[in-house]
C-alpha cells in the first residue's frame, strides 16, 4: 500500500515526502516538472536515505494516471499538483480552471476506478475572500477575488459533490495560510520559476543579492505598522499536518475542510526584520502602492485541524526565517546550482 502523491517535486509536495518516508510510509510520486525540479527528488531521497516510485505525468494526463494505478496498490492520494501564481491567474485564467478543475476531475476519475476514495486536498485559505479574521471553517466561501482561489473553491465544491454522490470517499480539504521555510538541512527549499511570486522567497533572494530590493506593497492598510498582516507557517510543520491527515482519513468515510495555521498573524515588516536577524543584514525595500485583492488581515482560527488531527505548529517566525536563510545561501540558484 502506498501513499500517491501528485505535485510531490513542489515546494510543499517535496517536504511532504520527507514526512510520510519519515512516518514509515510508502510513496509514489508524480509531477510534469512545470513548476519543479527533479533535483528536489533527488534530495528527498538524500535526506530520507529511501527510495521511492517515481512517475513523469500530468494529472490531466488520463492515461499516464491509470499506468501509475496498474502499478500501484494506492491507497491515498495527497493531491498538491496545479497552477498556483496569483497574478498570473489573472492573466491566463483559462489555464488555471483547465489545469487546476479539470485535471483535478481526471485524478478523481481515476481514483473512482481503481477503487481508490481518500484524498487529502491541497485547498487555500484564498477560498474565504474578505470574511472578518481569524478565518473559520464554518465561514461562507467563494467571495474569491482571483482565479486561483476560484480553482481551489470549485474544486472544494466538486469533492462535496463526490462525497455526496458516494459516501465511500473519504477527503480532507486542507485549507493551508502561508507556507514558508524550508528543511532545517537546508537541501529543499522553495525554488521559484522567474521572480517570486510569494514575499519570503522574494525577501531571501534579495537577502543573498539576486534581487535589488523588496517591493512593500501598502503601508496604510489599518495593521499595527500598516503593512498586512498574514499567518505564517512552516512548511515542514505545515507536511506533518499532511500526515496527520492520511492518517485521519484511514479508517472513515466523510468529508472535512481543516485550517492548517498558526492562529498567529505577522505584518510584512514583521517578517522583513526577523529575516533580517536569521541573515546579519539590513533587507533594503521600497513602499509600493497597494496590490488589488490584497487584505489587510489573513490568520487561522486552527482549533479543528487540534480535535481532529491532532495537529498543533511548533516552529515560530524566527525558525522559519532561519531555515530559509539556511536553504537560500546554501543554494543561490536553488535547485539549479
């Protein structure tokens, strides 16, 4: 039996196979390598010291999903691989629904067929628009104000409609806040395509001097020091929160949206000044005008993902900035040193 993991080269996805190896569990992993690298793989195995399964398939890829379950006594599917850029969405947001939707809808179908019915669902905490914080699971969703999060918000309502079609299924909807860090070895980490896309990969290249300086965007939302505040996470306790839920998902039927969260939120200049003491150096950065979309406000209330999982972080801000330093200077280029 064997854990399936798709998107497992991504940043969460490749942390997420070093917890379940840890946990004494089997992994098959696929990934198209749009957004990737084999390199990550490769580490995973490095710090695990296991081997694993590995497949080079796009979830939209029907075909090359049914090889994988002819191989394989899966028993879950962790389910990470899709678009994820929030700006570019807005761009190409026909690509975000064809990639994201309906690759999810081809995964699931595979999953039908092979008798497979556990998910665990890489959601978002995008999916609860402008609700008042911290965020809980009981909150109205779908006010999303961009394509990705609609993604991840239909896709959420489909695994209901799943669920509701065949009570068998048995899914877990993790509705992550914002994943950072890396490995305390330093060998995974978060490797951007282009320029980054999230604040701390974009703090840590101009930390290690890939980039001139960080763009603030808005210093006047109603915030202690005016920037927006955001629940940050480590990615590595945010990977255990991945086992906790294979774990609660053996074992039952039913369907469950949980935050993964600290409950805490940290403001840009927050996270600007603790990164600072991970690196020894002052991080230059420019106010910006605000971004459309962005909230002054995004945290967790994460009591359900405790009397669920079991699942409680225990990494603070300064281990995160501390491991991403760690990650970034030891690998400049990321994952093409």
């Amino acid at each position: 039996m064997a854990i399936l993991v798709t998107g497992g080269a991504g940043y969460i996805g490749s942390h997420t196979c070093v917890e379940l190896l840890n946990a004494g569990m089997d992994i098959v992993v696929i990934d198209n390598y749009y957004n990737s690298k084999p390199e990550a793989l490769n580490r995973v195995k490095q710090i695990t010291g296991k081997d694993f399964k590995f497949y080079e398939c796009d979830i939209r890829d029907r075909t090359g999903l049914d090889k994988v379950f002819d191989e394989n006594k899966i028993d879950a599917v962790i389910h990470f691989a899709g678009l994820k850029a929030v700006g570019e969405s807005c761009k190409i947001p026909l690509a975000y629904y064809e990639n994201n939707v309906s690759g999810t809808v081809t995964l699931c179908q595979a999953m039908a067929d092979h008798g497979c019915k556990r998910m665990v669902f890489s959601s978002s905490a995008t999916v609860y628009g402008n609700n008042k914080v911290p965020y809980n699971e009981e909150m109205s969703t779908g006010e999303v104000t961009n394509p990705y999060g609609r993604t991840k918000y239909i896709i959420e309502e489909i695994l209901k409609d799943l669920y509701a079609s065949d009570n068998e299924w048995s899914i877990a909807l993790l509705r992550y806040f914002n994943p950072i860090g890396a490995h305390e070895t330093g060998l995974i980490g978060e490797d951007p395509n282009g320029i980054p896309n999230n604040l701390l990969p974009y703090i840590a290249q101009v930390a290690v001097g890939k980039l001139e300086h960080l763009n603030v965007f808005g210093d006047d939302y109603e915030t202690p020091d005016g920037t927006g505040v955001r629940d940050y996470i480590h990615v590595s306790d945010l990977a255990v929160g991945h086992v906790k839920a294979i774990n609660y998902i053996t074992g039952r039927t039913g369907i469950d949206a949980i935050n993964l969260g600290t409950g805490n939120g940290f403001s840009v200049l927050q996270l600007v000044h603790a990164f600072e003491k991970a690196c020894g150096h002052k991080i230059p950065y420019v106010v910006a005008p605000r971004r459309a979309g962005d909230l002054a406000y995004s945290y967790a209330n994460p009591d359900k993902a405790l009397r669920l999982l079991g699942f409680k972080t225990e990494r603070d801000i300064d281990k995160m900035c501390e491991d991403t330093w760690r990650w970034q200077s030891n690998n400049p280029n990321g994952y093409d040193n």
